[in-house]
C-alpha cells in the first residue's frame, strides 16, 4: 500500500469535489463496496483475488469482503469489514484487526461488514442521496442492489443523482474519481514504471523465446512466469499469434511456422495493481520479408509520429487521425490505396487496415476505469463518439493533461472478412486498390505498442527499457538475445 496519507488526502480531495454537487446538509454518502471472492468451482476454491480498482485507489485494502461509507456532509468515514474468528484463523491464520487496517489507512471508525446495510438503510429513510459507482463485478450488483432498493439493471447506469432522486449510479461521483484517477500522482507514476519494466522485461523473454516448430503457448507460459515471479500477474489475458490480423486472439495452440509474423499484446501488472500494456511484433524467422518490412515501417513510424504528438493540450482524438492520415499516405505509396489523403481520412479508409483505435488510458485498470463508463472516461463533454469503424473504437480522445497515461498503438491488418465485406458492399470503392490487396489476404496484422506519460511539456514513455522498434534493432535483437534483453534483474517494486 502507499503510506496512508495518500488515502486521506484521495478521499479528503473527493469529499471536496462532491460538495460542489449540493448545499451542504444535501450531498448524502457515498457507499463504496469491494470485490468478494468468486468461487471458481466451489466456495472453497476461488478465483485469484483482485480488487475494485476504484477501491484500491481511496482505500488500498487489498482484501476481499469490504465496504465503507464516506459521509460527504459530515467527512465521517466507516470502513465496513467482519474481524477473523476462531475458524478463519485455523486456516488463514491470525489477522489484523478490521478496527487496524481502517487505521493504516487513516480510517477511525470500522464496524462488521453486516452492519454497512443499517447505515444505508438509516440514510434511505431520512432520503439522503446515496451516491455509488456502477459496479463490475456482478456480486457487488447484487449487493448494491440489496443494499439500496434498486433493481440490477439501474445499479450499473450512471445518471446524475440530483435529476430523479437517484435510483442509479451517481454520474456526480462517476466524474469526480474520474477526474481524479485520470491524472496520476507521482506514486502512481513510480508504480506505473515499475509495471512498464516488468512487462518489458516478459516481452524480452518473449522475443528471445521465438524458435519455429514450437508451440505457442511455450512462449506464453516463458512470459507470464517472468509476471508471476515479479508481480501480480498478466493485466490482461496474453494475446500472442501468428494470426495478427485477429485483433484479440488468445488462442495460444500452433506451431511457430518460417516467415509469419507474431503479434505479443501482454502486459504485467505489479503487486500495487498497476498495470503496463505493450505490443511488438516480429517475423518468426528472425528477418522481416520486404513486403513485411514496408507495413511494420508505416506502423512504426505512426507510433513515433503519436509519440512526437503528445503533448497537454492536444486531443488525443486528433492525434489518432494524424496517424490514420500518415497510414494512408504511405499505404498510397504501396498503391494499397489511391486517391485525395483527405477524403479518404474523412471517409474513414484508415479504418479497413486499423479498426481500433489509437489508444486507451492505463493505470490500475490497463483500460483504466472503462467500468465507469467509456465515454465518460475517454472523452471531454464537448466530444462526441464517431461512428466510423477505427476512429469509433477511439478509448481516448480527450485534450490530454499532465498525468494522463495512455497507450500508443497503431496497427495495420489485413482481414480478409472485412476486405471481402467492404469491397461486396461497395465501401471505399473510390479508394481502396481491392486487386492489390488480394495479395495481402494471408499477411496477418502488425501493431506496436507503447505506454506513454504526459509530462508538464510534452511525454515520456513509461517502463526503463523500450522495447526494439524500429525493424532493424528488431532483427539484431533476435539474432543476439541476450545482448538486448533489459536487465533481468531489474527490481520489480511491491508494495
Ligand atoms: N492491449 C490489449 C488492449 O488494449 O485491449
């Protein structure tokens, strides 16, 4: 945990920004739950544990079967947690006290976790506004729901609370952590750093596994080892393939075969739950084929191009288009396509090679805080969501700040469902080169991925040791393995 002053300060700075929601007398509590344990196959054999984020972040108690309520007209705080008796202790061991862990995180009221359902059922009947999160996890749905009145459906929808009275997640609490977990603190940045060299360090060993006539999941389980050693574990499920152009594959059953391409999408998260998400890709023979090193290169080069980009003040929106305009320019120098680069960054070509994205926020979500809300999250109030494919699955489009984390990830795949799909109904007819992409329908996909801090002037990318992008240092890296890996022993901080 960090120390606990990191704690009050988060939930003194919240309370803070909830006042301005009503006069005071008028704002209510704010009622956070954390995550229970799920049975994987029976009560007794459970899930690895991982908590609410939203939780982690004001409370740090990393333990199932906790809530708390904040009084935000009072400042009054109740950590909500049962004490270990006599059974729980002959198999866990003694514990700290509830009445302890409240303490460690500047807490000075604790009551057993039964009795969270009396404080918001008394702040029920004197009709004080409740204010909670949407949950993720369908046990604090159910739990929200029990404890409030509300069916499960209006649980996870989020509305402002002052518009009906509140039979829903408050909108007013949505923004404030919103707005607060946007913008790391140093403490976070450390920990992000230290989640960037653990997942740089797995990728290393990644890259350095590659060997044809292996298996997949050979690589996969070299990887998520190096995590499990160091950290907490995977931030997402690992998706490694010579299928690429399949954008979350993470089937990990074939053989490595000569003169494919293998996209590694993984990322670690270390033990204080902060995440890291990178994405490299490299020939399986070791040396790009020239029709494979001129689409690595346009996807190289619109990584370093969003990097050049990001700065406060910039939407992340515009710089996703920046990319998809240089995409273009460069697949038109392929005759990929033909045509105005502007009407065809309008039209939206961009999104039958790259059908995402440029990136994503990161911290202790590696989508951080997508459970409250995508948009919310990813877009200023004047922004609006495109429909078009690509820029439409844009996560993060917002005028970036210092403290911003994001992702940096251009990609270009050719999937031959789509390519078929568009060029039977016609779409980007006037652009498009569909006789030459039929060359392109067993290539695969290409992205690369970096995790990128915005600093008061400009960026920086997270994690000591980028790593090798440009396609030449990708060849000499995997010709020389443990010339290039970073330090294996660099030290992966806990918490
Ligand atoms: N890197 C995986 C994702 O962003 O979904």
């Amino acid at each position: 945990m960090f120390a606990k002053d990191i704690y009050i300060a988060r939930r003194r700075a919240l309370i803070g920004k909830m006042a301005a929601t009503a006069p005071e007398g008028k704002r209510g509590i704010a009622l956070f739950v954390g995550n229970a344990e799920a049975a994987a196959q029976y009560k007794d054999n459970a899930y690895k544990f991982r908590q609410d984020s939203s939780w982690l972040y004001y409370f740090g108690l990393d333990e199932p079967w906790m809530g708390a309520v904040i009084d935000l007209d009072s400042g009054e705080e109740t950590l909500y947690a049962d004490d270990v008796e006599i059974d729980d202790i002959i198999w866990m061991g003694p514990q700290p006290s509830v009445a302890s862990k409240a303490a460690a995180v500047g807490i000075d009221r604790s009551a057993p976790y039964g009795a969270m359902t009396v404080a918001v059922t008394k702040a029920l009947a004197t009709g004080r506004n409740i204010h909670f999160l949407p949950p993720s996890r369908y046990f604090n749905t159910m739990k929200l729901a029990s404890l409030t009145g509300i069916d499960e459906e209006s649980v996870g929808k989020v509305a402002p609370i002052d518009e009906d009275g509140g039979r829903h997640a408050s909108g007013e609490l949505v923004k404030a952590v919103i707005s607060m977990r946007l913008v790391k603190e140093p403490c976070e940045i450390e920990q992000l750093d230290d989640a960037g060299a653990l997942g740089q360090e797995m990728h290393s060993v990644a890259r350095d596994s590659i060997r044809i006539g292996i298996v997949e999941q050979d690589i996969v389980g070299k990887m998520e080892g190096v995590v499990l050693q160091k950290g907490w574990g995977v931030s997402f499920p690992t998706i490694l393939t010579q299928h690429g152009e399949t954008l979350h594959n993470h089937i990990h059953d074939t053989i490595i075969e000569p003169g494919k391409l293998m996209v590694i999408d993984a990322g670690a998260e270390n033990n204080m739950h902060y995440a890291s998400d990178f994405t490299r890709t490299y020939p399986t023979s070791g040396r790009f084929t020239s029709k494979q090193r001129d689409i690595y290169q346009i996807v190289c080069d619109c990584n370093e191009l969003a990097f050049s980009l990001t700065r406060p003040g910039v939407a992340y929106r515009d710089i996703h288009i920046a990319t998809a305009r240089l995409m273009l320019e460069r697949l038109k120098d392929l005759d990929l396509v033909r045509g105005d680069v502007d009407a065809m960054v309008a039209e939206g070509i961009a999104g039958l090679f790259q059908p995402h994205g440029l990136g994503h926020n990161m911290g202790l979500d590696v989508h951080d805080m997508e459970d409250l809300g995508e948009n919310l999250v990813g877009y200023d109030p004047d922004q609006k969501r495109s429909e078009q494919l690509g820029l439409g699955s844009l996560r993060m489009a917002r005028r970036l700040v210092p403290g911003n984390v994001i992702t940096d990830e251009p990609g270009i795949y050719f999937i031959p469902a789509l390519i078929s799909k568009w060029k039977a109904e016609g779409t980007g007819k006037d652009f498009v080169n569909y006789a030459k992409l039929e060359s392109y329908h067993d290539f695969g996909g290409i992205r690369l991925e970096d995790d990128v801090l915005v600093t008061a002037d400009g960026a920086r990318r997270t994690g000591p040791n980028r790593l090798p992008i440009q396609p030449d240092d990708v060849e000499d890296a995997m010709s020389s393995p443990a010339m290039s890996s970073p330090a294996m022993s660099s030290p992966a901080m806990s918490s």
